[in-house]
C-alpha cells in the first residue's frame, strides 16, 4: 500500500487526530496516541486482506470498511494520503475524533468511511461516494 503522509506541523509523538482519504472522494477521520499507528497498522491490515489472513486470531472477519477501501485503492492505485490534523490531549482524543467526525460528516455526508462502521465489528458496506 503506498501514501503520501503529511505531518502538518502536528507533533507525531504526542495524541493526535488524523484524515485518510483515498482518491479525494472517500474519508476516514481516526484517532491515535502516535503517528506511526495509523502508518503502520492500515498498511498491515491492507496486506492480511491481500494473503488472505484474518484482521486477528479471535476476530478473523473484523476488518473494517476502511481497510476493504484501502484495499480496493490499492488495486486500482488510487492516490492515498494519511495527514495528521492535530494534536489532543490523551485523555479527550475520543471525544475529539467525535467531534471530527461531525464536522466531516457534514461536509462530506456518505463518503465519510466512519458512518458505516459505528457499532458493527466487521461490518463492511460499499459506501455512496461524492457525486462528480
């Protein structure tokens, strides 16, 4: 899987918010306590999907639509960018990534990856891009 990461003068080692988004039509906001998570473990997700081994041991089907949508990218070599938004505080980076999903939601309504995945493990629909 190949990205383009962009660090945005946000402090890699310390709490942050980040955006993925995948050919400029399809978002993903998450949150993380370092840089290199979000680095790391979507570009390892990407290549079990491809040998075909499960997200983990006790939850074999739980990757998520994100992953089946970096996958897709990755075949058809779409553009991919991890950007860091901003850093926050450890303990408000989930009421923080809420917020951010908010604020994305709404400028971005069903090509925003994170509405098909709250409250389904392993659940993965095709979601309705951004109209041309």
């Amino acid at each position: 899987m190949k990205f383009s990461f962009l660090e945005n003068g946000v402090n890699p080692d310390e709490p942050l918010l980040y955006r993925i988004t995948i050919g400029a039509k399809l978002f993903y906001v998450g949150c993380a306590m370092r840089a290199n998570r979000p680095k790391k473990h979507y570009e390892r997700n990407v290549s079990r999907m491809e040998l075909g081994k499960p997200y983990r041991k006790n939850n074999p089907e739980g990757f998520r639509t994100i992953h089946h949508e970096l996958l897709n990218a990755t075949r058809k070599g779409e553009e991919i960018v991890i950007e860091l938004l901003r850093n926050v505080s450890a303990a408000e980076r989930f009421v923080e990534e809420k917020k951010e999903i908010g604020i994305h939601r709404k400028l971005h309504g069903a090509a925003l990856l994170n509405a098909t995945d709250v409250g389904k493990k392993g659940a993965h629909k095709s979601p309705v891009a951004l109209k041309e």
